[in-house]
C-alpha cells in the first residue's frame, strides 16, 4: 500500500511539505502524531489522527504515538480561544497508560515487526533541561519574528482570546519543535503527522532541525473534521464522544454514527474505516437506489463500533437500538447495563419510589398515577390496561390488580413503565 495514496483518495490529506512522498518512497520511515493527554480518554476528534497512524503502520512505516506530558503542561493556543488548565504529573501518567491501552486497539505494539508502534512522552525528555539549557540550544535557533508570524499567535493577539496569549503557551511552538528534534535525533523520526491547526507547530520543529543539525525533515496534515451543515464534528449536546465506554456508552457511540447525516456518511466512512474504494462506492450506490435503509450510516456505525468497542459490544449496541420498536424486548431491557439503559431513554420524563414501597409491594394503578403521574386517574389507568396499552419493562400488562414488587427491577434500580407506543416513564427506585 501507498501511503499518500491511500489518505488522497480517502480526503484526508490537507497540507504536505514537498519530498515527503519521495521520502516515503524511499525507505521505512518513522513518523510521529502527537496527543495531548488532557483526559485519561480520546475522543472521536481524534480518530483522524490515529487513521493516519494506522494507515502509516498498514503501509509498512514506523507510527510513533507521542503523548504531550510536557506540552499538556503548557496548553497548545492553537485553535483556543482560552488558556487551558495544567494537569500534575500523576494525572499525566494515568492518563498516559489509558491512551495507550485505547490506541492498542488501532496500532501493533507489541510484536517484533521492524515497524511496531511506540508511545513516548516528551515529560521524559523536556522534564530535567534547565531554563538556561533550552534558552541556549534551542531558543536562540528560532526568532522572534519566525514565532510571530504563526497563525495561532496571531488570532490570539487580535483580539480572539480575553486574556490576550501568555508567555508558556507562546513557547509551545518551541517546545513540539523540540519534540521533533529530539525524536529526529533519537528516533531517527524525519515525519510528522497532525491536524492542520497544528501547521504552524510543525514547520516550526522542521525549521528549528534544519538550523540547528542541517536536517531534512517532512510534515504531513490532515483536515479538520467538519459536518456538512458547518457544526463541529464529535460535539453533542451533552460533550464530546469519547472512546473509552465510561464516559460515552457504546449504545451511544453506536448512535452517533447512525444518525450522521447522509451528506457526511460517505465521507466519514472514508476517514474513519479501512473499507476500499470499491466497497464504498458500492455502498453509495445502494444508498442512491433507497435512501430511507440508510446503508451508509449502518455500515459506518458497525465499522467504527467495531473497531473501537468490539463484536459483542456493537451487536448489544444493535439489540438496545431495536428495544424501542420492539414488544418482544423485555428480555433484551432486562439485561442492559445500567448506562445504556439510562442513554436509551435520556429525555423521558422520571418519577421516583422508595425501595420499600415496592418491597411492601406497590399496586400497578397506584404506580400508573398518584406515584408517577402517568395517568391522571386510576379508571383511566384501568382502561388502558384492561386494552392492552401498558407495559411493565416492555412486558404488557393486562390485569389492573398486578403487584409491582422488586422482581420487576431493572439494573437493580429502575423500573420502565409504558403508556401507549410512545410514552415512556422511567421509575427510579431510591
């Protein structure tokens, strides 16, 4: 496989420094991405990056995963309107070793191929210079003016951030052309991948080996990952879609990429798969013919729930997303988690019982109305019960004198109550 080839047909190129494909060509080449550790999760604004790094490893060259510990210390003002928070170095480390666990799912490693993936922390090699040793060996190699004329200092002087640009961020540009340097010079890293914010922190690191060892080194982007209305990609309403299952269930990361807009689905399945050219040009055709089957966004969201969560975790993500349309689902409601099922009926209104009322045993009518407010009376709850439109965890119910009790609790603290085909309630126990 070609590299640049491959990231061409696929968008996901945006800037490239002339030679980097005769570099390519040329020998195995080792390349580093870096990541900025501010979390002990990526999030799906990430996986571009990480694509790039796969896609360079599948090609046969050498992916270096650099987790910023210095440079997280710092905050990068590229693309911010503020200054980020610095995090200690306990919290860099822990999130460190959870970055590398999620991109062990992407990059090889752990075998003895010649290209195996490594992550380093440039904390390890920025932590023991002195002020006085970077000023001398690197400071003096980069001017003032060269720093200025950046496009992330400049925004931030002109008014875009409230507080104007500190001095540490200022020197971030210096210290990733440091990281350069010193993977250059160690690794004998001569590419450097990123998002296209970061072009002015790369030429940076090319410029500064170039003065101060004479070094030829390369640079790659790739574009910022954008929705065809112009709304930021990977943000929802409640944050952003992190990989790790803790902080974005894999129901919920499922349903993300289902409901990507036709307009992006083709392209997303591009950045974010590893099907050919001819897989989805065959996909985009089915989906020409009956647009309403949407087998963009269902190929999509099984490649990358996959890919990120695994077999078993995408087809439960399937089997949640079919419970509301189901009334044969009591079976596959009794056994979700209690965060996918909480994701799964976000928004629906809740009610509250203590654990002993239903110990004691709660009467279905008493819990339709003057307990949930479900029904504003019991005959009308009797009604709809005796005619087949109410069900206890997707379980319809038909005799009004049913006993609600604790063998009709779901994750141990919840109860799903059903009016009609619609309406939801979702009972917490406390």
């Amino acid at each position: 496989m070609d590299f640049i080839k491959e990231l061409t047909w696929r968008g996901m190129i945006h800037t490239m420094m002339p030679g980097t494909e005769e570099q390519l060509n040329k020998e195995m080449t080792t390349a580093y991405l870096g990541i900025d550790p501010t979390a002990d999760s990526l999030h799906i604004g990430h996986l571009c990056g990480v694509m790039m790094l796969r896609h360079f490893q599948r090609c046969g060259h050498k992916p270096l995963a650099l987790v910023g510990g210095a440079t997280g210390m710092i905050g990068d003002p590229s693309g911010k309107s503020a200054e980020r928070n610095l995090l200690d170095e306990k919290t860099l480390r822990h999130n460190q070793e959870a970055i590398k666990k999620q991109l062990s799912r992407f990059l090889d490693f752990d075998s003895d191929a010649p290209n195996r993936a490594e992550l380093v922390n440039n904390y390890d090699w920025t932590k023991d210079i002195t002020f006085l040793d970077f000023a001398r060996e690197i400071g003096k190699h980069i001017t003032v003016n060269y720093m200025m004329a950046k496009d992330s200092v400049q925004k931030r002087l002109n008014g875009e951030a409230r507080d104007g640009l500190s001095f540490s961020e200022f020197t971030y540009q210096l210290l990733q052309g440091f990281d350069f340097l010193h993977l250059y010079q160690d690794k004998n890293c001569k590419l450097q991948l990123g998002g296209s914010d970061q072009w002015g922190n790369i030429t940076t690191g090319s410029e500064l080996i170039r003065r101060k060892l004479g070094g030829e080194v390369f640079a790659l982007t790739c574009p910022l990952i954008t929705k065809a209305d112009g709304g930021k990609f990977g943000k929802t309403e409640s944050g952003n879609i992190w990989l790790d299952p803790r902080y974005t269930s894999p129901y919920k990361f499922y349903q993300f990429w289902l409901n990507v807009s036709d307009a992006d689905a083709e392209k997303y399945l591009k950045i974010f798969t590893f099907l050919t050219q001819e897989e989805i040009a065959a996909l985009a055709e089915e989906h020409q013919k009956d647009p309403g089957q949407r087998p963009l966004q269902k190929r999509l969201a099984q490649e990358v729930t996959v890919m990120v969560h695994g077999q078993e975790a995408y087809d439960a993500a399937v089997e949640a997303s079919q419970i509301l349309f189901s009334n044969k689902a009591g079976e596959a409601l009794a056994h979700l988690d209690e965060k996918t099922l909480l994701d799964l009926f976000e928004g629906v209104p809740q009610a509250e019982i203590t654990c002993a009322e239903l110990e004691a045993g709660i009467p279905l009518l008493d819990l339709l109305t003057t307990k949930s407010n479900i029904f504003p009376s019991k005959g009308e709850a009797r009604k709809m019960t005796q005619q087949g439109g109410v069900s206890i965890n997707k379980n319809k119910v038909t005799d009004p004198n049913t006993i609600i009790n604790t063998t009709h609790l779901l994750s141990d603290k919840y109860i799903l109550a059903q009016k009609g085909k619609k309406n939801y309630t979702l009972i917490h126990v406390v």
